[in-house]
C-alpha cells in the first residue's frame, strides 16, 4: 500500500494560525496612526511586515483542521452522552 503524502488532506497539512499586529501607537515612523495587519501563517514567528513589530497569535483564528478537531471532540461527546 502506499502512503499518500499529500498536503491537500487536512490532517497533514500544516496548521495556520491567524496572526495580528498589535503595535500601539505612531508607527513607521509616525506614517500611521497604528497598526491593524492580520494575516494567517502558518505555526512561528512572524514580523508585521508593514511595521516590523512581532505578530501576535489570535484564538479566534482557528484553521480548518483545529475546527473539524473540535467538531469531531464535540461530536464523540455528543455519542458519549447519547448512550447514557
Ligand atoms: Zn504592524
């Protein structure tokens, strides 16, 4: 049998995250007020690349993959309770 290596199945493909710039006030040098990017990348560091400033991970950014992993734990417990 062979083993299909690819990214196109969820449960290998690597997760994204959605990031956010949360620099506070004047940046670039005072160009823009702040700064709102948001971009999804995948899992690690990332740099605001119109401010420089460190993304942060949002919560709220959940990628596929994360959401059919909660969907299928909400629904083996959905099971769980059925057979009570
Ligand atoms: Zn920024």
């Amino acid at each position: 049998m062979k083993k299909a290596k690819k990214y196109s199945n969820p449960n290998t493909r690597p997760l994204d995250y959605l990031y956010r710039c949360v620099s506070q006030g004047p940046v670039n040098n005072g160009l823009k007020k702040d700064c709102t990017f948001e971009h999804t990348f995948m899992e690690g560091d990332h740099n605001c690349p119109l401010c420089g400033n460190k993304l942060e991970r949002t919560t709220k950014g959940l990628s596929v993959s994360e959401i059919l992993r909660k969907g299928q734990q909400i629904e083996t417990r959905n099971k769980k309770n059925e057979q009570k």
